[in-house]
C-alpha cells in the first residue's frame, strides 16, 4: 500500500511538472515571419521557434493573437514568451532573451505615387504615421520626436491604412519589405532604426529552459537552417 501510494505521489508529481514545463510562446500576424495558413500557423519567424522548442526538448505551444495582448502576456504570466520582439534598451530589463531570430533594419515606407518625401527622420516628422499598438516602433517612434502617429491594433491594418492614403507613412522590417515590394506598390522613404529581433521571454523564465532554447538557436544558426528558412519566405537579403 505504502509503496503505491509512493508511486502514485510520483507519478503526480512528474505530472505536475511536465505541465509546469510547458511553454506559451504568443506571436502576432505579421507575415512572412508569422501568419496564419488555415488553421495552422506558420512564417520564418514560426518555423525557427518550431525547431529550436523541439530540438531544446521544451514542451510548448505556439499562439497567434493581437501584438498588445502577446506583449501583455510575456510580461505577466509565468512560461510565458512573445515573439519576433526587437531588443532595445527599454526592454532589456524587461525579459529574458533568446536571440537572434534575424537582425534588421526598419524603415519608414510610403505608397508609391504618394508624393511623400524624407530625406531623413527630422524631415518625415510632418507626416502622419502608422503603427501598432505596443509595438516597439511606436515607442521608436515617440522617442525620436514623432507626434503624429495612427496607432491600429495589427500590421494589417496599419498596411490597409497606408494603401488606402489614410496615413503617410508607416515603418516595416527592410528585410520583409524587400518581399512586399513586389507585390504592392511601395516605396522606401528612409531608415528609422536598426535591431536584434528574439524571443522575449518572462523575467523569472526558468534559466535551464532559457540554456536550452539559447543553445538550440545558436545550433539552428550555425548549421545554416536559419538561413535556409529565411530564403524559403522570400527574406534572402537577410543573409
């Protein structure tokens, strides 16, 4: 009886923290680096955290919701992380990182035919802007004295807004944007900033989790995975 009862108390416990061990990484419909294709959901983004969760050896589950909500999420749940999230001073301290799912430079873009001009940030502050909301290129923006901002709920319909002239401009990822431009008339204004985009994980992240999934990323990069996703979603400037 004694020893069944022991089982059972181990058995439960093991239970206990393969649940415990799972964990939530939230991302928003940005494509190509997340997007939904039905019901499942895929991008260069996803595919890259697909590998390394699997390789780490990390139970874990992949959700697709509004950028504020997942950003809200990594904040304040534990085993929690949100991704692609660019890695600035502001965050730093804000949560744990595994990195790098790409480096990037972001620009401000314009729809072609717009007759909207900048020749640098000081110049394209008289223009009004669209982002998303708790994006960190909102913040970038703010920061860089912008006052004229439209903020919208996702990359989508910042997108729309900028195709149907309801804003001037709005900033992108240049590596996306050297694959958008071929398919809608666009056209690059100038740079707004540069970062290291990464998993950005919740502050008290388990460390041994956070080692593997690190360690399972460098792996993914040095094999030339990483690049090789990156040339299947059309991103081979990414190089």
């Amino acid at each position: 009886m004694k020893k069944l009862l022991l089982f059972t108390l181990l058995g439960f416990a093991a239970a206990t923290h393969a649940i415990a061990a799972s964990v939530t990484l939230a991302t928003e419909e940005y494509p190509p680096f997340s997007y939904r294709d039905g019901k499942a959901i895929k991008g260069a983004s996803v595919e890259q955290v697909d590998k390394l969760m699997k390789d780490a050896g990390i139970d874990y589950k992949i959700e697709m919701m509004p950028w504020a909500r997942a950003y809200n999420l990594a904040q304040t749940t534990p085993l929690s992380c949100v991704f692609t999230t660019a890695h600035n001073a502001k965050r730093d301290p804000m949560f744990r990182w595994v990195e790098p799912l790409l480096v990037d430079r972001n620009i401000l873009i314009t729809r072609s035919g717009s007759g909207v001009v900048a020749r640098d940030l000081e110049e394209a502050r008289k223009y009004t802007i669209g982002t998303q909301r708790e994006d960190y290129t909102e913040t970038t923006l703010k920061e860089n004295g912008f006052t004229k901002l439209d903020v919208a709920t996702d990359f989508n319909a910042t997108l729309r807004k900028l195709l149907n002239g309801r804003i001037d401009m709005m900033p992108i990822s240049e590596i996306y944007f050297a694959k958008l431009k071929a398919e809608q008339p666009l056209d690059k204004v100038t740079v707004l900033s540069s970062q290291q985009m990464g998993i950005a994980c919740e502050k008290n992240f388990p460390s041994d989790l956070l080692t593997k999934m690190q360690a399972a990323l460098d792996r993914l990069i040095a094999d030339g995975t990483q690049k090789t996703i990156f040339i299947k979603y059309g991103l081979s400037s990414a190089d």
